[in-house]
C-alpha cells in the first residue's frame, strides 16, 4: 500500500529531536525554528513532558468519557489558572479543526441562528464547517460549499459594520483568527477585535476566538487576541497544548450553557492527552515561557528589522512573519538545504518563525546569523 500522496515534503527523515533541535537518519543536526506548525511548544522531548507521558501509560492511557476522568478537572483548574479564563467552562477534542467544528455548532446551538462570518486569507482547519470558514477554493470540496458563510475583508471595520446593520439577527458567530498564520501572519487590529467584541453583544452573536496557532502562550499573551483588552465568548485551542500529543478544546464563557449530547468526543479528553497538556501547562508556568515567547520575540523582531532586504515584518511573540521580495523567494529553502535550519511557509514569499516558546538567545543568534549570511 502507498500514502495517500496530498503532502508536499522535504525529504529529511527526522530520527530524533531534543529542545530546539531535529537530528535526520544520517546524523545531521538541524535548527527547529517552526516546530512542525507551532504544534511544539516546550521544545523536543522535554524531560517533563517525557516523564508525564510515561507514568501515566503505566497507570491508564484510555477509557471513554462513560466514566469520570481527574485528570481532565485537573487540566481544566490548571489551564483556567494559566489562560485566566477561571470561569469558562473546558470541551476537549482532539485537533484544531476539531475545536473550530465545535465551537461553530456550539454558537449555533445557543442562538439557533446559521450564518457565519470569516474573513479574508483565514484557515481554520479542514473538517467540514471549519473548511467552510476557510478563505481557500483550493481545500473546500463541493460538499463543504454552503451559503451560510460570508467571507469580508480582514481588519475592514466599515464591511463589518454594514454587514451587521443588515443581517444582525441572523448572524450566529464571528470567527476570526488573532494572528492568521496560513495568511501570512497577519495580525487582526485591537480595534477590530473590540469591534467585533461590541456588535456580538449587540446582536447576541459568538465571538469564536480561534487561538489554535496563535494561541496558548505564543505570543507572551495566552492568547493573542487578548491583548486588545475585550473577552471572546469562545476560545479554540490545539497545536501548543501536546507539544506534539494530538489533543484540543475549545474554553466556553459561562452564559453558553451545557446540555448533554450536544457535543461528544470518543479520543478527546484521554487520560494520555490529558497527561501530555499537564505538562506543557506546569513546564510553560514552571519555565515562564510566557514572558521568554515575549522577549526572545522582541529581540528577533528587533534584529530582523535591521535587514534591509527584508520587504515587510509581521508579528508579534514567536509568531514572525518575514516577506521576501519575489528574487528572494529561495530564502526558505536556501535556509533549510544550507543552514539546516527549518522554518514554515506563507505564500507567496513569507518565512513563518514559530519556534518552541522556551528558545533561548543562542538559537535567535544562530538564525539571525545564518539569515543575515545568506542575504550578503
């Protein structure tokens, strides 16, 4: 049998990894500067994270959730601790779209309204109402297609606006990513984020906040779109929170209420994946990894500033965007063949740094050194 061939790959096998780190089959050591999309929050086998996992495959790694599970009430008590969402309420699934399918149905549950509102350049994942909220032809299947999802131009408050003086009542949800990332790391303004905040209470719509890359501490806030001082009703959650154990949620604010069967998961919330986000929670405390995420991404975004070729520079924490003018489109792969260094891709020409949160300053200083040798 072959693979399903839908990935285009580099073809580097990775044996091994620890912190910062990737070693291939034949040994050569590479620079992680992606993390494998932001999924590796606390670095490569971090020994807690290791220790975590093993003692708990010792005890139990899964039952359904037919039977009261600690551990997810001791992930939620923590994560609410971390997130300072102490009084939402936690789902747990088991992947990022996951998440963005359930928090798209639960909105439509609590006001039994269809339509939904995405913007310009987002992805939210690929099951079928969060690809129906993707802004990309390419991904959307016949099936997916529907007319309850209106596209409007990111950070645009005026289309927005209209948009709710005319269909208001009939508007379920707002869904809106705090940086996009498949978009070219494009970051949605406070004041569209207020915005949006005061018309869904306006009209009793959903905020969905979807934080699944740019959430969970990346940007040195938990989640990114905090930082324009204004709650979303529901929080979607995933990449960061296994460091590389599949597992997500979504945080739901207290006036969405519960009722049973009306969302359900068979994987989500294992006692395994439960395990796993412990540890990415009591390392990102235990390490301070949300004021690291800040300041090594101040000192990147600084130095990277500095580098004349750069066209433009976008972001905020670990969450880089860097766009190349188009003859220097080969940067990334020039970065990974010649530097071993990895790091993601935002078409056309964006280079996206989402390093693990605990980078420290000698792995800024080996890429910025490499980037800036590679440009002379």
């Amino acid at each position: 049998m072959k693979l399903f061939d839908v990935y285009p790959i580099n073809h580097i096998a990775i044996e091994r990894a620890e912190g910062s780190y990737v070693w291939d089959t034949e040994d050569n050591k590479y620079l992680d500067m992606y993390g494998g999309h932001a999924v590796i929050s606390i670095g490569h086998t971090h020994p807690h994270y290791v220790l975590r996992l093993q003692e708990q495959l010792k005890k139990i790694a899964f039952y359904s959730n037919s039977i009261e599970i600690p551990i997810q009430k001791e992930l939620a008590d923590k994560l609410g601790k971390i997130s300072g969402k102490e009084d939402y309420q936690l789902f747990l699934c088991n992947s990022g779209a996951e998440a963005n399918e359930n928090a798209l149905k639960l909105a439509s549950f609590y006001n039994g309204r269809k339509k939904i509102i995405s913007f310009s350049k987002a992805f939210h994942g690929r099951t079928s109402l969060a690809v129906a909220v993707t802004d990309n032809k390419n991904i959307v299947a016949p099936v997916n297609e529907t007319d309850n999802v209106s596209f409007l131009p990111f950070n645009d408050e005026v289309a927005l606006a209209n948009y709710f003086e005319h269909y208001g009542n009939e508007i379920s949800s707002v869904i809106i990513e705090g940086i996009q990332g498949v978009g070219g790391i494009r970051e949605a303004s406070k004041s569209f984020l207020q915005l949006i905040r005061s018309l869904c209470t306006k009209y009793n719509a959903v905020y969905i906040a979807d934080s699944v890359q740019c959430g969970y501490g990346r940007t040195g806030d938990f989640f990114a779109h905090d930082y324009a001082g204004v709650q979303a009703d529901i929080y979607s959650i995933a990449k960061g929170m296994g460091n590389g154990f599949p597992i997500g949620g979504i945080l739901i604010a207290p006036h969405i209420q519960p009722k049973h069967f009306m969302l359900g998961t068979t994987f989500g919330g294992n006692h395994l994946a439960c395990a796993a986000a412990l540890a990415v929670l009591e390392v990102i405390e235990a390490e301070q990894l949300l004021m690291n995420a800040k300041n090594m991404g101040d000192y990147l975004l600084e130095n990277l500033k500095k580098i004349p070729q750069i066209k433009e520079l976008r972001g905020r924490g670990l969450m880089i965007g860097i766009e190349m003018p188009d003859e220097l489109a080969h940067i990334k792969q020039a970065l990974l063949r010649q530097e071993k260094i990895f790091t993601g891709e935002a078409k056309p020409n964006t280079i996206r740094l989402l390093p693990a949160l605990n980078i420290s300053k000698i792995e800024a200083d080996l890429f910025l050194n490499s980037f800036a040798a590679l440009l002379k």
